[in-house]
C-alpha cells in the first residue's frame, strides 16, 4: 500500500513539473530571436560608436583647422591695418 502511495505522489510530482516546464519549452523560440536581436544591436552600437569616435577626431581636427585659420585672418588685418 506505501509503494503505490510514494508511486502516486511521484507521478503527481512528475506531473506537476512537466506542467511547470511546458511554459517555458514553449517560449524558447521567441527567447531565442530576442537574443539574436540583441547581439545584432550590440554590434550595430559598437559599429555607432567607432564611427563616433571617428568623427569626434574629425571634428578636434576641424577645429584646430579653423583656429589656424582665424588666426591667420587676424595676421592678415593686422598687416592691413600697419
């Protein structure tokens, strides 16, 4: 009589962890695109932030660029002004 109540309560056991896990077995698909989506993003902000960095050097370059030439437009009417 104990073996067929410890039987029963396993299979109960049984029972109730396949019904627990059949949520979860059935959104693996979906979790799966959802991690593919976010590496893909992940690698498309590290591909934004090279092309950031890249034209932040540009623009500290454009910038000494336009000091110089501010510069030398004041040398030029400076030397006007004489």
């Amino acid at each position: 009589m104990v073996k067929w109540i410890v039987l029963a309560m396993l299979l109960f056991a049984l029972v109730v962890l396949a019904l627990a896990v059949r949520p979860v077995l059935a959104r693996l698909p979906r979790l799966r695109r959802a991690a593919v989506a976010l590496q893909r993003r992940q690698g498309e902000a590290e591909a934004l932030r090279a092309a950031a960095e890249e034209l932040t050097v540009r623009a500290e370059e454009l910038q000494r660029r336009a000091e110089t030439a501010q510069q030398r437009v004041e040398l030029i009417k400076a030397r006007r002004g004489n």
